[in-house]
C-alpha cells in the first residue's frame, strides 16, 4: 500500500506580516469576491506567480521542447479561459489576480444570475446545489473552464432548481409613494 501522500501548502504567506498598503487592498478583494479568508488570496496569487514564473523561463529559453512547452502552457492558459485564443507567452504575464478570480464558480454563480450576492453563491456551492458540467463541485475556489462556462446550473433535485423559490425570486422593485414625496418637498419649500 503505502504511506498517503503528504499534503503540502499551496500558497505561501506575505513576507512582511503588517504592510498597510497590502493589508487594506486584500480587504477590498476579500469583500469584493466574498472570499472566506485571505488564504483563498494567497493561493490564486501562489497560482498566478507560478504561471508568471515559467512563462518567463519559457521566454528566456530556446530549443524545441521549449517550444512545445510553450504551446502547452499556451493551450492550458486558454481551456481555463485566462488567456483568448492566439494569444502569446508574453499575454500570460499581463495576468492579474482580478482576472484569475473572475474564473471561481463562486463568481460564475453570481454573474450568471443563479445568486444575489457572492456569499450566497458560496453557500449554494458548499451546500450541493451548484452542478458544472452534470458533476456537483462543492468547491467555491473552483477555476472553471471556458467549455464549462455554459454548463453552471442548479442541480436538478435541489429545492432552488424551481425558479419559484424565495431564495431565487427578484426583489421587488421600490414603489416611492408620491404624497409623501409632496409633503416632504413642502415642508422644506416652507422654511
């Protein structure tokens, strides 16, 4: 049999513990993206590092494994979706953390109208109601395919796969009653 493989981190954590600057900018990303904590962070930014990283190897070296090295991290980059097609080695270094969670199922979920917020989005994934490709993924950090993009949907035996529950029911607009708009505008004419 053997021993199970042992599990390693997949980020590593800032060098400077209490930078301001970072500190403040991670808070905005946490909100913005509705991520549990700021690991999540670190480990797309570990993500974008190591593409960084042997993209500029690959630009620095020649010979034809080089080249076909090239071709598959350029074939990689576009089945995720990070990269358009025809794109070169020198596109991947314009990568930026925005763009890489842009691809989450957690951000899918919310910009195809499937929940209202980010931290609903989370919930419906955690909670097995969010199938990709015909598959349950419970995992909200979930990076999905540009072939899967049309695939996101709720499961079919899930209470919200009805588009008549409340969860999933658009809120109703907000009806400003006119009289009280004119009773307050007099009001204020008068002083």
């Amino acid at each position: 049999m053997g021993d199970p493989k042992k599990s390693r981190r997949k980020y590593s954590r800032p060098r400077h513990p209490w930078k301001k600057d970072r500190i403040e900018a991670e808070k905005v990303i946490l909100k913005e993206y509705g991520l549990k904590n700021k690991r999540e962070i670190w480990q797309m930014t570990a993500f974008l590092r190591a593409v960084s990283d042997q993209a500029k190897k690959l630009i620095a070296a020649r010979g034809t494994q080089v080249e076909r090295e090239r071709e598959l991290l350029i074939a990689r980059l576009v089945r995720q979706g990070l990269i358009g097609q025809g794109s070169k080695l020198d596109d991947v270094l314009g990568l930026s953390l925005n763009s890489i969670l842009e691809r989450r199922l957690q951000t899918f979920v919310v910009r195809k109208g499937l929940a209202k917020t980010m931290n609903q989005a989370r919930q419906f994934i955690v909670h097995t109601h969010i199938l990709v490709n015909s598959k349950v993924v419970t995992r909200p950090s979930y990076l999905v395919l540009s072939a899967e993009e049309q695939q996101i949907a709720f499961h079919p035996q899930s209470v919200l796969s009805s588009a008549d529950h409340p969860v999933r029911a658009a809120p109703a607009p907000a009806v400003v009653q006119p009289q009280k708009q004119e009773q307050k505008q007099g009001k204020s004419g008068g002083v």
